[in-house]
C-alpha cells in the first residue's frame, strides 16, 4: 500500500511540473508570435514605403526626360 502512494504522489507531482512546463511554453510560444507578427507589420510598412518612394522616383525621371 505504501509504493502505490509513493507511486500515486510521484505521478500527481510529474503532471503538476508537465502542466506548467506546457503553460511556460504556451506563453512562450505566443511571446514568440506576437514579435513575428510585428516585425511582419514593419516589414509591410517597409514595403509600402519603398513603392511609394520608387513611384515617386519614377515621375521625377520622367518629368526630367520631359525637359
């Protein structure tokens, strides 16, 4: 009777340490995403910022091929 509520306590205590480990890597997991998710965002700014800019670039060389 003794081993099995050594070995009841010792399986309690490993799915207590297994549950936290699992919320650790869920708040890790979703640390990770929240800053992918931002740096897509700045890439996508990024992106819109250099079209706009080349756009702008072209219409400066053509009013200059106009001269």
């Amino acid at each position: 009777m003794k081993k099995l509520t050594h070995f009841l306590i010792i399986a309690l205590s490993i799915g207590v340490f297994s549950c936290t480990n699992k919320k650790k890597e869920e708040a890790e997991t979703k640390a990770a995403v929240e800053q992918i998710e931002a740096v897509e965002s700045e890439i996508e700014n990024v992106s819109k910022e250099i079209e706009s800019k080349a756009r702008e670039l072209e219409d400066s060389l053509e009013e200059l091929d106009g001269i």
